[in-house]
C-alpha cells in the first residue's frame, strides 16, 4: 500500500505549506523503502524497494507519473511486492514467489527462505484534479496501470498487467490537512491463483508545523487478495521538510496491525524540481 499512502502523504505536504494544490512542470524522486514482517507465516520476507519516480505536470490540473523499482526480496515465497500494494498470497513455499502459488512443485518439508533482486514493475499514473470547492476542498482522480516488467520467475511481480482507479479528498483545517482515499484495484491472477480485485481505504491528516516542515499520521486498509491470506491494516506517519524551491525530503515509517501487513516498516524520499 505504499505507493498510494504515500502519494496521500505528498500532497497533504504539498497543501500544508501552500494551501493550494502543486503546480510545477517536471519532479523527480528517489526513495528507498524497507520493510518486513511474517504475515501469518512462520518465517518473515524482507523487501526492500528503491524506486525512481518522475512526474510531468502540464498545468495545475494534470499530473502524469512514471515509476520503476529496484526491489531486493527474501523470504518463503508468500509474497509479492509490488507498487501498490503488492500481493500476499499465502503461506511460504506455495505461495508465490519462484514457487510459483502451489508452484506446480511438491510442497517441501521444511520452509525453503529464497532471496531474489532485479527491476520492478513499471507503473504509469495519471491524475486529474477537479476545481477547489470554497477554496478548501480538493479533489483528485487517479488512473494507475502497472506495466509487468518484473520478473514473476525470480518473484518479484506477478507478471499480469494491473490497474487501479483512485479517488482522493483533501481540505486545510488551519494547520490541518485532513485527507481520505478510496481506491479500487483490479489484479491480473497469478498461474494457479485467482488473485482478488480488492479495495483500499485510507484516512489521515497532514500537520503544518513550520513553513517548511509538515508531519503526518494514516490509518490504511485494503482487502485481502486471496483466500488464504488477510487484508491488510498499516499505521502510517510522516516527516516532509522542504529544503529550498527545488528540494524536498520525506522521511517515514509504518507499523502493520493485521496478518496481511508488514510487521514495519520505514524509508525516505527525496525530490527535486527543476526550475523553481
């Protein structure tokens, strides 16, 4: 879930310290994200996700994203990372990963932890925002298609095309910026899994502390996606502090509170604007 909690987080930012909505041509992050955590398994899966973001805004009403990873993962199979959201499949060693869920291989005695690296998924965004009502509420809508570009043998995707459509509320609430998301995605299945389309929920507010610096706190939630796994509920908070006019940097952490979320987890971003 931490490509869409994160975008809730960038633009609560983003409204904190303008009270209006972002408008610059081109941006360009790079972050890490680290997590981990055992999902209902015995054994916890570790990944690690550095993805390079760029995004073209043509006006104040357009933005449209492009992002890829480099994505280190190691555990018993049961999970897929992904961009938004990823998918637990289930239990280690007939779950997923080079496995494959049920992997069409006999299931072994003992857990077998397999680590894999390589070049994510590729995920294209397009955001349209709808005109501000009474100068304080601000809505978004959002297509998103994952491109299938990593490798589902090694497990580090699931190698079928996905989509999600995403709508988003913001107001500013003197040094509050409360905000809400819901999000439906629509999954391709794996071989010998039907994954489920599932929806997402987030609820949250960013915090204006200086001009420069904002903090944030959410609670997300999005459905399970098979029937041997759990949804998945994650506590997430924020740091963001702007540098200059071209710089950014964003700090987080998060903290799973059902089986279907990492255990915890944290990473950082940092952003530049060419021009500002």
């Amino acid at each position: 879930m931490r490509k869409t909690a994160l975008y809730s987080a960038i633009v609560a930012a983003g409204l904190c310290a303008s009270s209006g909505a972002l408008a610059s041509e081109w941006k360009y992050t790079l972050g890490t994200d680290i997590s981990s955590g055992d999902y209902g398994d015995s054994d916890e899966t570790e990944i690690v996700s550095t993805p390079f973001t760029a995004s073209y805004s043509p006006s104040d009403k357009w933005t449209f994203k492009a992002s890829m990873p480099f994505v280190q993962i190691e555990g018993p199979g049961g999970v897929v990372p992904g961009g938004d959201g990823g998918v637990v499949v289930g239990r280690g060693n007939g779950g997923g990963g080079p496995f494959g869920p049920g992997g069409g291989q006999t299931q072994p005695e003992e857990t077998e932890i397999y680590s894999e690296s390589g070049l994510g998924d590729f995920w294209l965004t397009g955001t349209y925002s709808l005109e501000p009502v009474a100068e304080r509420w601000f809505f978004d809508l959002s297509a998103k298609y994952k491109v299938p570009t990593a490798d589902e043998e090694k497990g580090l995707g699931t190698g079928e095309a996905d989509y999600t459509l995403q709508a988003e509320v913001f107001t500013v609430a003197g040094n509050f910026t409360p905000f809400a998301t819901v999000a439906r995605k629509f999954k391709g299945d794996l071989p010998e899994s039907e994954i489920k389309d599932v929806w997402y929920t987030s609820v949250g507010s960013g915090y204006t502390l200086t001009e420069n610096n904002s903090v944030g706190l959410s609670l997300d939630y999005q459905q399970a996606t098979t029937d041997t796994s759990d949804p998945s509920t994650e506590l997430f908070g924020y740091f963001n502090h702007k540098l200059n006019n071209q710089w950014s940097a964003m700090a987080y952490a998060y903290m799973g509170l059902a089986d279907g979320s990492p255990d915890q987890g944290f990473g950082f971003q940092l952003s530049y604007r060419p021009g500002n």
